[in-house]
C-alpha cells in the first residue's frame, strides 16, 4: 500500500475544500492551491466563503504559489472545473512527470470528441499514476461531516486500495474500481440527464416522468459505458445510478437547477459557466457519433438546449419511438 506524507487539492473550491476537511479529520494535512490571494488568506485564517457555518482545520492551508506546491506534493486532487482538468495535469506533468499520484475529481469530459480524462491521461502523460474519484457526493454535506459513498476507479489496484485507506474512517467511504472508462462516462452523462430532470421539474411532469428518465438514462449510460470497453455494471453502481439519483433530486443540484430555471424562462445564463452537463453534452453526442450508438435522452437535451426543439413536442416523440426490450 502506498502512503502519502504531502497531499494538495489544485482547486480551492467548496469540493477541494470539503475534501480537505474529511482528511482533516482524520489528522492528515493539505494545502488547497488557489488562485487569488484573498481566498488563501481567508483560508490560512480558518474563514471558508464556501462553508461559513465552519471554522476550518488548522492542517488545512492554502496557497496562490501552484509550482512550489506540486513541487512538495506527492498526491494532488484536481478539483478543478472539468474544462480546466487537462491544463493542470499538464502543469503537473511538466513538473513532475513520474513522481506524483493523481486524483481527478472533476465530472465532464477531456476533449469536445467524448474522450476521458484517464483516456487523455494515459495517453499523454503515461507516467502519470491516476484515479478517479466519483459518486453521489454534494460538498456541503461532506464538510458537515455527513456520511456519504463514492468510487475511487484506476487500473492501478494498490493506488486504487491506497486512496481507499487514506479516508478510511473518515464520513467518505470509498469503494475501489478497476474501471476508470466507466466511472469517467458516468461522471460526465449524469451531469446531462440531471439538466433534463430539472426540465420535468420545472413543468410539473410528475415523478412518473423524472423516474422514467433516469431509469432510461441509466440505460443509455450503461451501453456507452461498454460500447467504449468499460464495464456496464458501473453505471448501476455508486458512480452510474447512485450519482445521478443524486443529481437529478433537486435544485441542490446546479445541474437540475439549470434545467429548472431554463423551462421556467429564469436567466440560466448567470451559472452556465458552472453546469457542468451543459459542458459536456457535445462531447457526449460526438462520442455516441463515433461509437454508432443511439442516446435518445442525451440528444432530446441536446435539442431543447440547442432551442433545436420543444420539451413539449420531444417528450411525445420519445414516448413513440419504436418498440424495444428494455435491456
């Protein structure tokens, strides 16, 4: 098992910070980098904007300097937005190729043609030990220090069992997965349906309707998930069905809010730059593209975001398509 004596978060957000907080509690220290000295300041006084009901740990500080840090870490959390993800990795890469472990926590795609960070990653930047941390997780409640479940996925097993060991007692349990592919998709595509859930909440559809779509999206997210040669049971686990239950149970949800506020004719634009499915929905129809698979659900999003349709005329179309078993 491998063990880690200097940890960073490179992103100083509400889920860096909630991060940062559960390994606090377990006595372990980390430096969250930042990108502006106010916010370090803050943070060096134990004060987070993000969780003002908190008075952060002693072991917790932060930094502006992001070279000097990587320098003197060997485990760094990206917690980025997913469309700043490979841009740090290449800032770690270059400054240290094969002496670092990585954990991407961010939810989305690497390039606008569906590929995954770990894809990217392994790739181009092969000495780069990587996992991928994801599931069912709503910052706040981490930093409160409510239970909560996620999946730590990389084809390397000790890293995998060793990011597992490290929040061991801490209220972020975490199981192991040796599918990455999957956990990326699944990652990516709930963020999608959830904008789609938030739709039927905002127009009154009923729950019939929410269930329905995420059940149909659980489906679609299973056969891209083993299209691409990851394992379709993933997206029925805490990665696939747990996170997008998740995501798609309210407004808590920046996602399901996004779609709520969209149909409800609320100026959405003011969080677009945080939503992350409205990010990687183009990814997702040039992966299916390239992959010849059919996702009903992502592209009838697609449509009403692209204003390529009406949620009213596409729900009346998907209820018509062809018969079909339904696995």
């Amino acid at each position: 098992m491998l063990s880690f004596s200097n940890i960073c978060f490179y992103g100083g957000g509400a889920w860096g910070q909630a991060l940062a907080i559960a390994l606090a509690s377990l006595g372990y220290k980390s430096t969250l980098i930042v990108s502006d000295k106010t916010r370090s300041d803050e943070i060096n006084s134990h004060i987070s904007k993000k969780f003002p009901d908190i008075k952060l740990s002693h072991l917790i500080k932060a930094s502006v300097n992001a070279n000097e840090i990587i320098n003197e870490s060997d485990l760094v959390f990206v917690t980025t937005e997913s469309k700043r993800v490979m841009e740090v990795v290449k800032q770690i890469f270059l400054l240290k190729s094969n002496k670092i472990n990585l954990v991407i926590t961010s939810k989305g795609f690497a390039t606008k043609e569906g590929n995954t960070f770990n894809e990217i990653i392994k790739d181009q930047f092969p000495t780069l030990k990587t996992g991928i941390l994801t599931g069912p997780t709503f910052a706040d409640e981490i930093a409160n220090n409510l239970p909560a479940a996620a999946v730590l996925a990389s084809n390397d097993v000790v890293f995998a069992n060793s990011i597992c060991s490290l929040f061991q007692n801490s209220c972020l349990r975490l199981y192991q997965s040796n599918d990455p592919i999957g956990a990326s998709l699944a990652g990516a595509v709930k963020n999608i349906i959830a904008i789609g859930a938030g739709m039927i909440e905002g127009l009154n559809l009923g729950d019939n309707a929410k269930a329905a779509l995420i059940t149909r999206g659980i489906s679609e997210l299973s056969r891209l998930i083993k299209i691409s040669g990851g394992n379709f049971n993933t997206a029925f686990g805490l990665a696939g069905i747990g996170d997008m239950s998740l995501t798609c149970s309210g407004p808590h949800s920046r996602n399901m809010a996004y779609g709520m506020n969209l149909v409800k004719g609320n100026n959405a634009d003011n969080t677009l730059e945080l939503v992350e499915g409205v990010n990687a929905i183009g990814a997702a129809i040039t992966l299916a593209k390239r992959l010849k698979i059919e996702l009903p659900i992502v592209n009838a999003i697609n449509q009403i975001l692209n204003k390529n349709g009406n949620i009213r005329e596409i729900i009346p179309q998907l209820l018509s398509r062809p018969i079909k078993d339904e696995f």
